[in-house]
C-alpha cells in the first residue's frame, strides 16, 4: 500500500499523459486521486521502510500510503 508518487496533478489528463509516457519507458504505473489531486505512481511497497529506501531513485518524489 506505500507508492511512490512521482506526480501531482489537478488535471487528470496531465496525470494519465504522464503515466503513459512512464508506461512507454516499461515502468508499472498507477493514477488515482489522493490529496485533493490525481496522483501517479511509479511503483508500490508492502512497508514504508521499503518505499522509503526506494525514494533515492526518484527525484523529487515521496511516499503514499494509498488504501
């Protein structure tokens, strides 16, 4: 349940243009709403520990719990 969220947007066609193109590049991508946004996630964790270790390979990104 811990993503990392390499994107926020108020667009959703600017959030699922961004997936597409990290879908294109071979990457697992999720889009959904969370904080007001539509979010898109690069890739998912079982702990926030995990998802944590992971953020150093994405810049600019953070962690989500998304239920």
């Amino acid at each position: 349940p811990y993503h990392i969220i390499v994107g926020a947007f108020g667009s959703e066609s600017n959030a699922n243009r961004l997936a597409e193109k990290l879908r294109s590049e071979g990457n697992t991508v999720k889009v959904g709403p969370g904080r007001g946004l539509t979010l898109v996630s690069i890739n998912s964790f079982a702990t926030k520990a995990e998802a944590n270790a992971a953020l150093s390979n994405y810049e600019g990104a953070w962690v989500y719990f998304w239920e």
